[in-house]
C-alpha cells in the first residue's frame, strides 16, 4: 500500500498525483528547502491543507471529521520554487480514525489486554512506521534552542509562531523548547516501541522465555502510556501543563526501563540453562527450525546434537538490535528529563561539550581497582599517556561505561594470568588525539595472557561469559534496576564487551580488539570528534 514518486518541478508547475482508487488517510513529504502549497482537489473543488516552509519532513493530514468515502485519491501539489522530494503514502484508514468521524468515544487501550486485536493492531500501525534518527549534534543544538524556529514555522496559529529565541544560557532549556522536544518524544518513541516489541514477538526460542515476555510486556504497557498523552499540546497556554504530564510519563517509563539490561540476561540465562537440560534440535546458524515449526510446536529436546548456544546468529543479531535501540531510547528520554533539571556548567542535559577522556579514565580506573581489590585483594597499577587535556563533546558515562569495562577486563585478567600477590606488569592507557584526527582514540593494554583466537568471536556474543554459573544466577536474581555498577562482580552476564561497543557505535564509533595469546590484550576505543554521525537505529 505504498505510492512512491521522485520528481523535479519548476516554478508554479501543478502536478497531479494520483494515488489509485484507494483513499488516503495521510500523505508524508520529504525534500529540500520546500515552499509548498498542497491542496486536495475534487468534483471541481480544492480545499487548501497545508503551507509548508523549509522543511525537511512533514505530515499532511486529512480532516478525521470527514467519512472515509469522501477522502480524495487525487492530491494536486504546487511548488513555487525547484524542488525535489518524495511522496510515500504508507497509512491505511484506521478504526480509530473512523470512530473519531463519528464522533464516538476514544478507545482507552490501556485497560485493554496487551494481547488484544485493537491493542496489537495498533503496535503494528507504528511498527510500520520509520523512526527518526538522531545526531550528538542535533541532541545539543535541539537543547540549546536552535531549532526553536522550526516549532513556530509548524506551529503557525497555535501560538508559537512569534517566539523563537533561544535561551541567554545554553545549558538551560526554556519551556518553549521543553514543548519542542517533548512533541518530538511523542510522536518517535511510540514508534521505536513497537519496533522492539514486534521484534521480541519474532524472536526464535527467546520469545518464550518467561523473562522476555516480562519485558516485552513493559515496553507494551510504555508504548500504550505515551499514546494516552495528546499527540500536541492544545494550546500555547495549555503547553507546559501537556509537557508536564508528558515529562512525569516519561520519568517513570525511563525508572521502570533500568530493569531492562538485566532482564533479557536473565531470559538469555533461561535460554542457556534450558539448553544444558537438554537442547534445542533442528536449529541451524541462522537460527530457525527445520520445518518452520509454530512457536507452540517449538519444544525443549534432549539429545546430543544441539548447536552450540554461542553461535546462533539470529538470536545475536536479535539482541544486538534490541541493545542499540533501548541505548537510543534512553538517550533520548535521558536527555529530555536532563533538560528539565537545573543547568549545569558545560552541559545540555546528558551531553558535556568539554567531555574530558583522561577525568574520565581516572574515575574508571578507581572504580575497577575497587572491585579488583573486593575480589583478589591487589589490583595492577595502570598508567595514563597521551593526549590529557583535550576535551570534546560526548556523553560521559557512555564512555565511563566503555572504560570500567575494558580496564575491569583487563586488571581480572592480568591478577589470573600471574597469580595472586605477584608483581603484576602495568596495564597502559593511551589518549590519542590530533587537530586533523577524524576520532577520539583510546588504546588500553594489558599483559594478562590474552585471549584464544578460537574465543575472538565468542567475546562479542551477548551470550558468552566466563563467569561461574553460580555467580550468573545470583546475579539476575538480585542485581535489578541498574544499568551497570561497582556492586557487580568482574565477570558477569556476559554483555560486557558487546553493550561497550553498542555505546561506541551508538555515536558513530567503534570498539575492536586485538590480542596475542600467551601475553596480552589491546582494546581500541574509537569516538567520533564532530558528533555528526547519526543513530545506527535497527529496522
């Protein structure tokens, strides 16, 4: 159901577009520096339902009070300028639509079970739906108010066509661009839900751990609070009140949500524990079952020749997508509650424009000599070189994250590889960094004996860990509502490594590593300097 034209037109040239038989609901245009004027024309007569300017994406919207026998198929576009864009028409009438023609009550989903055609019909409405990617650039620039001419440029009769200056202090938001961002938040986050919730509904064998199903439930019940808020504000009076809601909506999705980390561990736990009962027959790398069983039919087997649980691609490239999306939807929302927080020096909510990496592996460094101490008695010392007092824009406990992991890693390794009370070698970190240098680089190395080129592969499994399974079990038992902590144990859940990289991609970086078994480990850290590297957002 998808119409897709490309075209060039010069100064006031009609063009008439025809859409098929089929009514339309809604219409959305993308292009560059378009001024437009779009109206809808039939028996003779066009009604005027939009002016835009200068925007990179807008929706036109029908009038929902009309029937849906009388929405036209034929739009008529005048451009009056040169002007590329794309039309893609990708929306079917909806029920919801038509009970608001009639006037009829809204449908309240959150009273309706989650396993409900309305409720399931309409995860599927957003799932269809591309989300809105997002650059460090655009999330510091949004926040100091830069983009505030946009919100009066769409909101023309709503009130806010006359307010577009910025804020005298950038690390302060104003309620204007509180508003701006909060609608922005309403209309994507629905979307990225129902993305992650339609992937956990297809995941092989995963979808019927007990714990997946609990957290596909959370993001279900997320995604049916965020659409109970109005889609807009009703007014530039009424705006605060709307993004107060909206704002203590968000704060108790976002408390609820730091569960989620270890939530899917645990379900990945239940899956490795099901399979060393018994296994899973029939599975080949990419993960689906010989004969394309129905997941009621899918049945924990016992026998010998089960693949190995490390190595099932799809359930990888699962959870790989789930952990980048969740890292992005917790930016975003981290972000908006960060702003509505009193400003803090050289910030604009999560994101410091003078990110320091050396303060930031000094902290890392504490951290992991303190649970190497709890755990060994002694830690190795580790030296700092290089760039030490560059700065640059980031979020750092992204990147305090990266480092406690890599430096954790390597002090567990280099305490096991020489034995307790030995004299252990330096671990070393490097800050590189140069005026021309396209990234950020940070090199952290070690002599703890290095890893099995056999385990290369296996390091970056979501699903891999050298913890003892007691050790696994006690923490998705306890270890709830944190994203990552000192209380942790060095050898954990086993998402370590793999959510380190997902950080340093999230940003347009990168994480890789290189070792020589028998002596030692090399991690490189790459982040980009400019911050212009968009959201690697999974479909």
């Amino acid at each position: 159901n998808t119409f897709l034209a490309s075209t060039t037109q010069k100064t006031m040239t009609p063009t008439l577009l025809r859409l098929g038989s089929r009514p339309t609901q809604a219409l959305h245009l993308s292009g560059y520096s378009l001024k437009s004027h779009v109206s809808i024309c039939r028996s003779g007569a066009s009604k005027s339902l939009v002016s835009c300017a200068q925007v990179s994406r807008c929706t036109i919207q029908t009038s929902t009070t009309r029937t849906m026998a009388s929405l036209p198929s034929t739009f008529l576009w005048h451009s009056d300028e040169t002007s590329k864009f794309n039309i893609t028409n990708h929306h079917r009438w909806s029920s919801t639509s038509a009970a608001s023609s009639n006037n009829e009550p809204k449908i309240d989903y959150l009273s309706l079970p989650h396993s409900s055609p309305e409720v399931q019909n309409l995860i599927e409405h957003h799932a269809r739906k591309s989300q809105t990617s997002a650059s460090l650039q655009t999330l510091m620039k949004t926040g100091r108010g830069e983009f505030l001419h946009k919100l009066a440029k769409h909101n023309q009769g709503g009130g806010f066509a006359s307010v577009t200056s910025r804020p005298e202090d950038e690390s302060e938001a104003t309620p204007l661009v509180l508003v701006q961002v909060a609608s922005f938040l309403r209309r994507e986050l629905p979307i990225r839900l129902a993305h992650r919730i339609h992937d956990l509904s297809r995941v092989s064998y995963l979808q019927d751990m007990k714990s997946v199903q609990q957290v596909k439930d959370l993001y279900t019940t997320s995604f049916l609070e965020i659409l109970s808020v109005d889609k807009h504000p009703p007014t530039r009076e009424g705006s605060e009140a709307w993004e107060e809601q909206f704002a203590k909506i968000l704060e108790n999705i976002y408390e609820r949500h730091s569960s989620v980390l270890v939530q899917m561990a645990r379900g990945a736990f239940e899956l490795r524990a099901a399979i060393r009962k018994g296994a899973l027959l029939g599975v080949d790398d990419d993960g689906c079952d010989e004969g394309q069983k129905t997941t009621n039919e899918k049945e924990l087997q016992v026998g010998r020749d089960a693949v190995e649980f490390e190595l099932m691609e799809s359930t990888h490239a699962f959870l790989d997508r789930f952990y980048i999306s969740r890292i992005g939807i917790r930016v975003l929302i981290g972000q908006y509650l960060s702003l509505r927080q009193p400003p803090v020096e050289n910030y604009v909510g999560i994101i410091c424009s003078k990110t320091s990496p050396y303060e930031i592996v000094k902290r890392a460094i504490d951290d992991a000599a303190f649970m190497c101490t709890r755990k060994y008695g002694d830690a190795p010392e580790v030296i700092i070189t290089g760039r030490l007092d560059m700065t640059f824009p980031y979020v750092p406990t992204h990147l305090h994250y990266i480092m406690l992991e890599l430096l954790k890693n390597s002090m567990r390794a280099t305490v096991e590889y020489h034995g307790i009370d030995a004299d252990y070698p330096p671990i070393k970190v490097v800050i590189a960094d140069g005026s021309d240098n396209e990234d950020v680089i940070i090199k952290v190395s070690d002599e703890g004996g290095g890893i099995p080129r056999s385990n290369m592969k296996r390091i970056w499994s979501y699903l891999f860990t050298t913890a003892d399974p007691e050790i696994q079990e006690g923490m998705v038992a306890f270890n709830e509502n944190v994203d990552h902590s000192i209380d942790s144990p060095l050898a954990g859940l086993g998402y370590g490594l793999p959510i380190s990289r997902s950080y340093a991609r999230y940003f347009g970086g990168d994480l890789s590593i290189m070792s020589m078994e028998g002596y030692g480990t090399d991690c490189f850290v790459y982040l980009t300097r400019l911050g212009n590297t968009r959201e690697p957002l999974p479909i």
